[in-house]
C-alpha cells in the first residue's frame, strides 16, 4: 500500500501547524518588503516558462506589496526536488505533485482553474497508422518525466492497468519535447496534456492527433507553503481572483493556462488517493 491510500484527507491543514515556526521568507530590509520565492513546473522549455509568468510575477507584486522571485527548474524531477524540501514559498505544482506537497511539506492550495479540467492525452502522428491503443504494444512512447500527471502517471497506470500494454518510456523533459518527438517519429506515440498540446504551434499540432485520452481531475493549483503568513496568503489569492475578473490581467492568467481563477482546496484532489498513482511514482 502506498503512502497515498494512508495519506489523511485533510493532511494539507493538520500538517500546517507543524511549519508555522519555521518561517525561512526574507526581508528587503532597506524597504521592509517581504520577499517569497514562486516555484513552476517545467511543462515548457525555461524560455517560454519566463516569457508566461514573469508579467504575472510583476503583476502580483504590484497588487500585493510583496516581493515574488520567481524559479525555473531545468526538469520535473528537479522541481519535485525542490518542493519536497519545501524550498519554494509558492509553487505551480499538478494535483498529484500538490497531494505529495501537503504530505511533505503541509503546502496549502490557493486557487486553481475552474473553467476545465486536466486530463492527459496520448498523441501519435496524424498520418501513422496506429489506430487504436492495442497498436501501442512493444512501441516506444515518449513521456516528460516519469511523474509528470496527465502526461506520464495517469497514462502508464491505463496502459498498464486498464490495457495490459507493454512499451518502452522515453523522458523527454518536456511536454514540448514529446510532441517534437512524436512529430520528429523518434517515438511512436507520446504522452502530454490537452491544455500543453493546444499551447503548440500549429506548424506542430497540425502533425499530431490525440489517440486516447483519460479520466478527468481539477487542474493544477497555485499552492503556498504554511510558513507563509496567512495575511500574505490571502493576498497572493485574492490577487489572482480580481486579475481573473479583469480582461488584463485574465490575458496573462490565459496563458498559463488558467481561464477562470477560483479558490482551491485539498478536497478538490483527494479522489486521486483511490486511484493507486502511487505505485507509479519514481522517487529521485
């Protein structure tokens, strides 16, 4: 049994307290202004990831007086790292990533997307002749990262669990990288998400076509870490919902994507403790 299925459904809110103490935020001393780190999953190349979250980093400090230093990982793996420590202050995480985050650290969800939902995609190119998922067996598929959600954890749990498939993963890094892959045919199929494949050019979309898609959960949520006061909190939240009310600023939330902010909760990612994730999760 993994720690998942163990894993206490508000655990996000019991192990809160037990960090409150350890507060590691820095001051700006000169202009009193706290300062927090924002760490983001690498679902693009860091160019791309910058280009998306700077202007809402720049944003956020504006609505809220704080200082928000945003951190780029090179890989999944590394920001998973990171997380687990606790090293980030607030953190872009996919919901099994948060359910892992309040299990070791207590990191609390603030707001997350509520007009769609995540799902992961398998892609294959649109001129191959794999028609079906029972085409896949022996096939090489590439997949961002062993525990990237959608993309990686809950395809290889349906292919392995669902459809007896065997196949050989290839990691890629990226969401952007598997669908090059698979365009480029150094793979046969690949694993992504629907909101990272229509973020794609068309020039590359255009070459691709979804094969299989599957079960549905609340997308990825911006989570704080409990070290952070909770007045600081509230802000950085309730920044993002008013951004999300005005034409501005929901242009900038657009392209992470979130189309409509709406306050997150633990409970909105607990169903996954049932789906046994765990057993395919790679410790690094």
């Amino acid at each position: 049994m993994g720690f998942l299925s163990r894993l206490p459904a508000k655990a996000a809110v019991l192990l809160g307290g037990l960090f409150l103490g350890q507060a590691t935020y820095a001051h700006h001393v000169a202009e009193n202004v706290k300062s927090y780190t924002l760490g983001v999953v690498p679902q693009f190349e860091q160019r791309k990831l910058f280009q998306i979250w700077q202007p809402i980093v720049d944003e956020l400090e504006k609505r809220t007086g704080l200082a928000i230093h945003l951190r780029g990982s090179p890989r999944i793996p590394e920001f998973e790292k990171s997380f687990i420590a606790g090293e980030y202050d607030f953190a872009y995480m996919n919901p099994f990533h948060s359910l892992r985050a309040s299990a070791s650290q207590g990191y609390m969800p603030l707001i997350r997307d509520g007009a769609r939902e995540l799902y992961g995609v398998l892609v294959v190119r649109r001129d191959s002749d794999i028609e079906s998922i029972a085409d896949l067996d022996g096939k090489r598929i590439a997949f961002p990262a062993p525990n990237a959600l959608g993309a990686s954890l809950m395809i290889r749990a349906d292919l392995d669990r669902k459809h007896s498939i065997k196949f050989v993963p290839s990691y890629v890094q990226t969401h952007s990288s598997v669908y090059l892959n698979v365009a480029l045919k150094q793979v046969q199929a690949g694993g992504g998400v629907m909101s990272t494949l229509r973020a794609q050019r068309a020039e590359l979309s255009d070459k691709l076509r979804v094969l299989y898609e599957t079960q549905r959960i609340a997308p990825h949520p911006i989570s704080a870490h409990p070290r952070v006061p909770e007045e600081d909190r509230r802000a950085v939240q309730q920044a993002l919902l008013n951004m999300s009310k005005e034409p501005a600023g929901q242009k900038l939330l657009n392209a992470i994507p979130i189309r409509e902010a709406v306050k997150a909760d633990f409970s909105d990612y607990e169903i996954m403790l049932d789906w046994g994730l765990d057993d395919y999760w790679v410790s690094h």
